[in-house]
C-alpha cells in the first residue's frame, strides 16, 4: 500500500539512481524504539515509490543506535541514528574520534510520554509532584526530608486510586528516560519542595539537589524496563496495579489495553502537545553520516522523503500514527537539502 500519490517531482528524484558501485545498495537505520514505528512506515513507503530497496530500520534505544552511528565512516557502518533525545556532547566526541566529523541532525516532529493503567482500572490525574511523591527515593513530609514509605498512590496524594505503586519506568538507555527525568521527576521534585531542601541541606548547591531529585526508590516501587514498550505493556498486562511509561503514539494504538491519566490537568494528545498545553513532551530525531550521502545509494532520497510535507507533515501518514508535525518543518526541509551539518550544541 502506498502512503502518498506519486508527483513529477518524485518521480524525477526517483528516476535518478547513485551511479557508485557498492557491496551495500540498501540504507541502512538503527536507534530509538520510540522512531522506529515511524522510520519503518517511511521505509516501506520509499520502498514501494523509489527505484531503491526498502531501507533496513532495526530498534535498540536512542544511546545504543548513537553509539553505533558513531563507531565510524563507512559501507560497514550505518547511515542514520533514529533518537528519541537529542544527540549528546560525549556522543559527539565518540563520532569525532572516529572519524564521523559532520553530521546532519534532522528533528522531524514531537512526540508526548503518557502515563497508563490497565484499561479497566481507575482514572488516574496525576501531576508531576505526585509521580516524584510516589517514586523519589526522598520525600519532603512535615518540611523535613525522609526515606519515601507510600505504598499506595492515595497514599501520595488523597484523590489518586488506592492502588499499590508500581512504576514501570523507561531504562537509562532510552530516550524517553531523559524526557521522564526532566520533565516529570526534576519537575516533580521542584514542585513539590523537595529541591530546595535537598539545596538547603547542600549548602546551595543545586547540583547537588538535582542529583538527589533523580534517584528513584529501589524497593520495588520503581522498575526500569530496559526493552521497548511491548515488554512495558506486557508487564502491565501481568500486573493490574502498574502504571506504565509510553510513548503517545504506541498508546494511540493500544486504547483497546491501556487507559490514559492526566497530567496538571491535561490529557495527552497530539492537539495538546502541538499547543505546548500538554506538559510532557520532546522532539524526535534522526541524524545522518553527511559522508555517506552520494555514496550510499539512496541515502539523500530517503532523508529527503522521510522529510516532505506528504510524509511528515501534518496530513501525512506519520501524523495518523501519532506524530505532532514539526511548526518548522519547512526550515528543517531547506537544511536537509542543502545537506547542512549540525553546529555545536546549545
């Protein structure tokens, strides 16, 4: 099934082929869990329309597809790093190192992270300090920081479910740990007072408060999942009383399992998170071997697809799975073609 109509203009990018000779003719794109639902959709799509094969997406997380990108320059090496984070200093200097000195970062659109309960358990409207309460490893309770004891979540907070806390929480690999850090747990931390008096109990420093705000529990209440969302689903699936981390996407497509909660108020949606209302969200990535571009066959194709406004834009295919369209979309698709490499980080 083709996801777009064939225009002159595609067909004459089609027509053109990499006239370089090479024992690999097929893309190939490794990374993100969270991107590879999207990637793959682009794939088979460029597949069907091109006169290139289908590129080769596998998964494994944001900071293990990074780090593959990064081992080096060449038909032996991939081509694109799916992530859902961006790309990091250390990630950098590993590419330099090995040679990948020029890299294109291509942000294509956004994505929510949702929290989920069984489809058939209570409502949950949760704020970031009630996840920090439930799961911090230090509370603040009557102005004095404590070793955090809640075994329920009404336990947290009056109005949540009486139900026993048991976070399934994103792996340290995963791009959806960091957005889950920042902008729940640290969030959560803030809110609730617990930063500043893990500053004040630090003589000020912040960085030392922000270090405590992020460890978690370790009694059972909090368990990182190291898969993809499948395995989070499927431990879920297995106990009732968990409350799952997503992607807004994978739970658009799982409603039939999953009940949403709120968050500040908000329920998650790709109309909330467009309007910036909806508090927990982040940009998704691919980044590609500017070296590889006119040597691997169909390499600048693909980018060049996966980036049109019938793909990625706000009536394409990858908005129907879940994607929020990037409002800069048109910029990111002049620097794609221009083949622009990434400046230094900000």
């Amino acid at each position: 099934m083709s996801y777009i109509k064939m225009t002159v203009s595609t067909l004459a990018i089609a027509a053109v082929s990499a006239g370089t000779a090479m024992a690999r003719d097929q893309v190939q794109v490794t990374g993100s869990s969270t991107v590879l639902p999207y990637s793959t959709i682009v794939a088979e799509a460029f597949g069907e329309n091109f006169d290139f094969p289908s590129p080769v997406v596998e998964g494994g997380g944001s900071g293990a597809g990074r780090k593959k990108f990064c081992e080096g320059v060449g038909e032996n090496t991939v081509d694109v790093a799916n992530s859902s984070s961006r790309i990091s200093q250390s990630d950098i200097d590993l590419c330099t190192a090995n040679g990948v000195t020029e890299i294109i970062e291509v942000r294509f659109g956004y994505d929510g992270i949702v929290f989920a309960s069984a489809v058939d358990g209570p409502d949950f409207a949760l704020t970031q300090a009630d996840v920090y309460n439930g799961i911090g490893a230090q509370v603040l309770k009557d102005g004095a920081l404590v070793a955090n004891t809640a075994a329920t979540w009404a336990d947290v907070n009056a109005s949540l479910p009486a139900q026993t806390i048991l976070a399934l929480v994103p792996g340290t690999k995963h791009g959806t740990r960091e957005v889950f850090d920042e902008k729940v747990i640290l969030q959560g931390c803030e809110d609730s007072g617990a930063f500043a008096a893990f500053a004040a109990a630090n003589a000020g420093d912040e960085d030392k408060a922000e270090e405590l705000c992020m460890e978690l529990r370790t009694d059972g209440t909090s368990i990182d999942i190291d898969g993809d969302y499948t395995e989070t689903l499927a431990r879920l699936e297995a106990d009732k009383n968990a409350l799952g981390i997503f992607g807004l996407s994978f739970y658009q497509n799982n409603t039939d399992k999953l009940r949403v909660a709120t968050m500040a108020g908000v329920v998650p949606s790709t109309e909330s998170i467009a309007s910036g209302e909806y508090p927990v969200s982040r940009p998704l990535y691919f980044y590609v071997k500017k070296a590889h571009i006119g040597v691997i066959p169909g390499l600048k194709e693909y980018v060049t697809f996966f980036m049109s406004d019938d793909i990625a834009g706000p009536n394409g295919p990858l908005a129907a799975y879940g994607l929020v369209s990037d409002p800069e979309l048109a910029a990111t698709q002049a620097m794609v073609e221009a083949e622009t490499p990434m400046g230094p980080l900000n």
